[in-house]
C-alpha cells in the first residue's frame, strides 16, 4: 500500500482522524467543567506512564488518542475549565483554534516578507484593526511612523521594547561595544517580573532596575519616580527606560500614564506600557480611560490570548517608532538578502523580534476579531467585568472578608481578616477539591486571594458558586482547628 | 437562540467549520504542488484587499474561509510545496498538524509544572525520546544533570546558551551588575547570524563576537580559534563561548565538534552545538558521525520544525548542566510561588526560557514521533539525502555547472560557471515563474545557488523536472541576452 510505504499519514487518515479529533475538542469543551481544575496529578506520575523510548514502529493516531486521554488529561489543569479563576485568563475560541489549525496547515515561515506576504501585511493590517478597536493613539498604526507585531508574550515584548530604549538612549552604541551597567530602568514595585528577567537577559543587569514605591492602590508614585531618575542622574547613571502597568499581575493596580509620561517626555526616556492582562478592557468605550496618557508611550503591549479569546500565543506589541526598534534588533547575513527588503517598501517583522522564525498567528488574531466582531467582544469584556464587581460587592457586604485592593475591572484581591494561615487554607483546599483553582499574591504584606475572572465560558452561576465554596472553606478551617 | 445572544462559536458551528478546515488543509496538501511556489504579490497588495477596521458585528466562518481561499493564498510563498528548495525545509505533517490542533484546544499555559503536569512532563520525556532518538550524549538527557527543553527557534535556544555561558563566566554576576563589554564570544565567518543578534541582545556587543576564519569546506578553523582566544586572554578579555556549527545554513559546513571541543574543555569556555538544520540527520546510524565530539559540548539544539515533520515552532535544546541554565534565567516573584516549585522535585520550564507563557508543543512532537516512528524518520531522512546526493551527481557531471560546497546531506550548493549575472538570472527567473523556489549564499565571493531539499512530499520526479529547468533557464540567459 502506497500510504504505508512512506509512512506519512495518508489524507484519508488525516481527515478521518482531523475530525475526530475536532469533535473530541468540542467535547471537550462541554466536559471540561466537570474535570478537577487543578491536576491532582504528582510529580513523575505523567512520566513515569510513558514509555522510555520513542517507538521503532510508527503507531496507529487512534493509540495516541486513547493516551491522551488516559495519561494526559489527568495531567492537565484545566485553564479553559469555567471554575478556573487562578493567575489569569487564557481563554480560548472556537475561531482562535481554527486560526491556529489554519497556521499549522499552512506551515508558512514569516520571518521576511518575501517568504509569505499575506503572513507579514495581514498582520499588519490586523494590529491596525487593534488601533482602532481599543481606541490606541494613532501614532501606534503602521500608517503612521509606528506599528504593530505580534509577539509570544509580554515578557517577549518588554524585552524588545527595553532593547529599543537601551540602543535608543546609547546612541545605537551598546549593540555594537556591549552594555556598561550604567544604564537605569524605572518599574514600580508592583511591575511584572518579566522586566526583572529582561533587564537580566539585556546585559544591563537586575541591580539598574529601580523599584519605585507604590501608593495605597499599589500604583507607581510618579514624585517618587521623578525623584529617584534625579538621583540616579547626579551618581552619574543614565536612566532610560520606564514601564508602566496597566492592570498589574498581582493586584491589577492602574500606573498614572499621564504623570509618568510627563516625566519620560521631559527626561527623554523611553516609556513602555504593560497592559498584558487588562488592555482588552479598552475594547468598551467606559474602561478607556485606563490608557489615558498612552499618547505620551512610546510602546504598549497587551495579549488578546489572555482575555480576548484568541489561543496562547499572541501578544500585540505596538511602537510609536519602527526605526527605533528595528534599528535595534536587525541583522542582514546575504542568504536572506532580496529585492523586497532592500526596496524598503516592506516589513520584515523578523527584525521587531527576538526570534528568527515566526508562524502565521495573524490568521488567529484576525478569524477572533471577525467571528465575535466588535460587539461580541464588548458584550464578553462587559460580562466578565460586571461578574467580577458582583463578586467584589459580595465581599464586601461580608463581615469577615474584605477587598484588599480596588478591583476595576476583572480581577478580585480580597482575604479573609482572620490570618494568612485561613487564607491558605481556604487556597489549599479548594484547589485540592478539583472544584475551582485559585491562586494568590502578597500585599501589605498579607496572604491575599485573587479571583481573576475571564474563561470563555465562566457564567453567574460558576461565580456563585465558587463563593459559595471560599466561605464554606473559611468555616471548615474552624472544624478543622476543633 | 442562546448560541447567537452569546456571540460565541456554537459547538456545532466549531465541528463543523472544524472539519471543513481539516478537509481544506488535506485538499491544500494536494494542490500546493501546482500553485506557485513563491508568491507572485506585490507589496501592498494583501493590505490593500483587507478592510480598514474590524467589523461591528461578527461575521460567518465561511466569510473567513472565502477570503482565505481569495486574499491570503495569492500571499503565501508555498513552504509546503515538494517544489520549494529555498532556504531549508520547514517541512510538516499529519501527526503534527494534529498535535497543534489539540494543543490548541487545550489552551493550557505550561510555564510553570502546577498549570498543567502534563506539559512539562510529556515534554521531559519526549526530549529524552530525542537523546536516544539521534544517540545524543547521555549528559543531555533529564536523567543525568542536564535535560531538553522546546524553545520556538534556534535563535532563541543560542540566546539561551550564551545568557548560561555569559553567568557562569562570571560568576553569575552579569545578570544583576550588567555587562561589562569584555566578554568574547567566538563564531565562524559562516554562523548563523542569529548569533550576532544574540550578543546584540545579550548586552555583550557584536563587537566581542570574533568571526574565526574556515577552511577550504567553509568550517571553522580549530587553530585560528585557539589563536585568537590566547590573543583575547593577553589583551584583557574573557573569553566565554563558542559556536560550532553541524551544518551551516549557508552551504551545510560541519565545524569540527572534536577539536573545537577540546579547545573548550582546556579554556572553560562553554560550547554551544547548532545543528538546526542538519541535527536530524542522526536518526540514522549513518549520519551520526556529524556529532562526533559533541560530548565535548555544554550546550546543542537542532529544529524537528525544519526537516523532523513538526510544524514550527519545535526547536529542540539540550543542556549538559541544567542548573547553570536555569541560575542565569530564573526569577520568582510571589504570585507565582507553589508548593511543587518549591519542592525541587519537578521542571518549570518558564525558567529554561525568555518568556514566561508558553504553550503545550511537545503534543506534536510526540505524535511525530509515535506515528512514523524511528523507522518511518530514518527512511524519509534517507529519501531526502538521496534526492540531493543525485542533484549533486548531476552538478558534478555538467560540463557549466560546478558545487560550491561539499554537500554531505540534504542542501547542495551549486552554481554555473559563468558569472554571478548569470546565477542570478537563473534564480530570478525560475523564483519569479513559480515553478520551483530557490535561494541563494554567497561563498568564495561568488553568487551561489542552494538546493534545499527536505519537504514533506518532495520526491525524485520534483528533483529531476528542478534540474531540468535550472538547466533550461541557464540557456534562455543567452537568449535573453541574443
């Protein structure tokens, strides 16, 4: 039989075994709600169930379904289950997983545009559509001098964007002769830890990134900022780059863009947003007013594969100023040379990254955007955030939880005012009941839950439920203790 | 109807749009032999067909599938096309495509082992698959101190390499002081220049990069290295890494492991092993001989994204210590702190890594490998060398033509005797006929065409008719020029 000869999957095994696997997905996606959450899985247990070779024969797909099943699974926690409420959203869609499948079929490499032009100017065109969509200042459009990529993740993209600021202010000189350890970088205390990592991968080192001090709402101080460049000036560094939060991970706490943006604007540093986990919100008219001061950046970024429905990864990555980022990260060895990057007429979005390679994400980004268009995805933003001021009102009304920081949008920080140790407990025993996952974070130095709510498919009675169950767990600490 | 008012993909709509796109993709496998092979668009012209803004309302999948079939396929250079012989293969398959798929249904984040076991298990295991799978050194394996881990590209695998080299030679001290733009890195003049951009990034300065001279088969000079790292140490540097590559990407020269190896061993330099292209020839017992001395090595990556059937991105990367890795890499901040993470007893692969998200790739990897097997990888690897080992036998008996370069695998360097015009014109004008795709290098100073062979469905008669017509277009530059 020709198909066995060559070993390849034959068309006919690729449809039959193609459909059956979407039809376990859409299953899937029905049954996920009844799965524990969090894996119950221990450590060596999904390993020690596989085989300790790859196999001489190659096997039959429906073997490797089965094992999916039976091994994986129960290996799996459930990100996409609707009682997943734990770090944040990574939800996905019907029209986000059919863009990847698309990508996959395809198999085209985008790093030039030569290698697939629909790969770099539809991206293009759909980061363009992001402008509009969330309202961006326009000078973020490739239409004008900026533009928009698409990255794995915002820790990618504040590295490139660090990248930017660091040749930017060395006078494209640290690319060439290397970094001096002189260089500042300004986030607050609250910022992500990815700008710790990229401060560390860039050569300019953990020790140059400078902490500034929060407000009550765990919001950078923009007098504390301003004051801490001006010291850092007269001990002879060079201070460079700032990143602002929009939406912290730990707290979802809102940086003053305009006040920081005044700051970088008179002391010439390069300002980057972080709106990783919250950017989506500005797809509705009433949270907007989250980017006020935007204009003022110089790059922003937010991942429509944590609450805009569209598969891990895609990140969208905007700059004011192309040049300044690719002049920071191109290189041009002859065997990619040809006519269309020379003409400068193009992108060659392997220069807006750190990677060479690039898959076709595009295609996810823009099937979400089309299938939900922009209504749906206000009506789904607007439903998560009213889900999660219902559950804040909850906490609030009772008298022995409190909020532990404002919760605008879809994020719940609150603790139980008993002690840290309740709190754990009350963590430890829901995840370990499979019924929901959350997880937590520290401020003022306390345990404090997060209940981040944004799955596909998370519904009133989910929420309700989950609260339910941190109260009953609050109570069962006490049995626990008698 | 409660599928409409929640603006989301009914399941029934997901299946049956699911399999629609599964039998476009199997259709597309079928038909991409007689589309042409590099895309006939001119900048602006995807752009252009797209609309302006997101719609306001969501739109039907078929809308999406018509303009794919309509806008974006005019766009495409056909990567999986058994007529594209440019750059190297990004060849993928069945078993892959499927594993995206469900990886994507999934939707698991796997940065961390607690947000899905089975990610980072599946993964350890599969890499260790790999070790055995190609005879790798044991130290790579996650059974010794080292391990495997799947970065998108073999850029970042580099980056990741030289971040681990760059700490240890300093005592881990660069990460938190920064650079100090005396380290040196050593590479061939023929290394991908991915390594350039990695010390760019890395805040080490291409400036320390130091481009080791090759011999007559475009390999790097084991005495010139061992010349210029002494010259480094008298004048004040600290020499830290070095490149070897098996396989160059511009005409597959092997760099000798054994030599460079002992040079490193002797120096305590860390070497890095980029096999990205070529790494896949050790499937077969034959081939191996291209990683002898790798057990000299710190670090090797090769890319199954590239000519293993995975679909990109699948880079493989192997450390001997996975602790100097993970100790130039790994940052905790609170919110991310568990139990498991805690307990040393399991990976988080976040911190063998750039980003922090990443998604769950070994499923493609393993489904390759399961499915075709050792056997069905040797053969078709096997297949693939034949095919440009009998290009190469017809170079070699032509009277105009002559190889550039020794051509041990799958990429033959070639060129007509005549002049670079005439080199060109023939890529120029069978690239821009669609037929077939061809790149170029430059080697000894003169335009060299490269016949990469390695898609999926590539087989003798696609060989043959490229022959055919390489020869007929070095004939029509006379007539063009009559």
């Amino acid at each position: 039989m020709e198909t066995k000869k060559d070993f390849h999957m034959s068309p006919e095994d690729f449809r039959r075994y193609g459909h059956e696997l979407v039809d376990w997905i859409a299953d899937y996606q029905g049954r996920v709600e009844n799965l524990p959450v969090l894996s119950q899985a221990q450590p060596g247990q999904i390993l020690s169930a596989l085989p300790k070779q790859a196999p001489e024969q190659g096997e039959d797909f429906s073997a490797m379904l089965k094992d999916v099943e039976q091994i994986i699974l129960p290996g799996i926690t459930h990100w996409q289950s609707p009682n997943f409420f734990a770090f944040f959203p990574a939800n996905v869609s019907g029209p986000g997983i059919l863009g990847e499948l698309l990508s996959a079929g395809l198999g085209v490499q985008g790093m030039l545009w030569v290698t697939s032009p629909a790969c770099t100017e539809l991206e293009t065109r759909v980061l363009d559509w992001v402008v509009d969509l969330l309202d961006l200042p326009a000078r973020f459009a490739s239409t004008a001098a900026g533009g928009g990529v698409i990255q794995d993740s915002a820790s990618s993209a504040s590295l490139c964007a660090l990248l930017a600021a660091r040749e930017r202010a060395s006078a494209y000189r640290c690319k060439d002769q290397g970094c001096d350890g002189k260089q500042t970088i300004y986030v607050s205390t609250q910022t992500h830890s990815s700008l710790d990592k990229a401060a560390m991968i860039a050569g300019m080192g953990k020790d140059q990134v400078r902490k500034i001090a929060v407000d009550k709402n765990h919001a950078m101080q923009a007098r504390e900022l301003a004051r801490q460049i001006e010291a850092d000036r007269a001990a002879g560094f060079t201070p460079c780059f700032v990143c602002a939060t929009v939406g912290t991970t730990s707290s979802n706490a809102m940086d003053p863009l305009c006040a920081i943006g005044e700051i970088c604007r008179q002391q010439n540093l390069w300002l980057h947003v972080d709106a990783a986990m919250s950017g989506s919100a500005a797809v509705c008219p009433e949270f907007r007013h989250i980017h006020d001061g935007l204009e003022l950046a110089d790059s922003y970024c937010f991942n429509p594969h944590k609450w805009l429905f569209v598969n891990f990864d895609c990140d969208c990555f905007f700059v004011a100023d192309r040049a300044a980022l690719t002049r920071a990260l191109s290189i041009m060895p002859e065997y990619l040379k040809n006519q269309p990057s020379e003409s400068g007429q193009i992108f060659d979005y392997r220069d807006w990254q750190i990677p060479l390679g690039r898959r076709f994400r595009a295609l996810k980004l823009w099937f979400v955007l089309r299938h939900y268009g922009k209504r749906g995805l206000r009506f789904h933003v607007r439903r998560h955030v009213d889900l999660a001021q219902q559950f804040k009102s909850w906490v609030e009304a009772h008298d022995q939880f409190e909020l532990a920081a404002p919760a605008p949008l879809n994020l719940v920080c609150f603790r139980h005012l008993d002690s840290d140790a309740r709190n754990q407990y009350i963590m430890d025993r829901l995840n370990q009941s499979g019924q929901l996952y959350l997880s937590h974070t520290r401020l003022d130095d306390k345990l404090t839950l997060r209940m981040s709510i944004g799955q596909t498919h998370t519904e009133q009675r989910h929420v309700e439920r989950a609260w339910q169950l941190i109260q009953a767990a609050a109570q069962g600490y006490l049995e626990k203790k008698a």
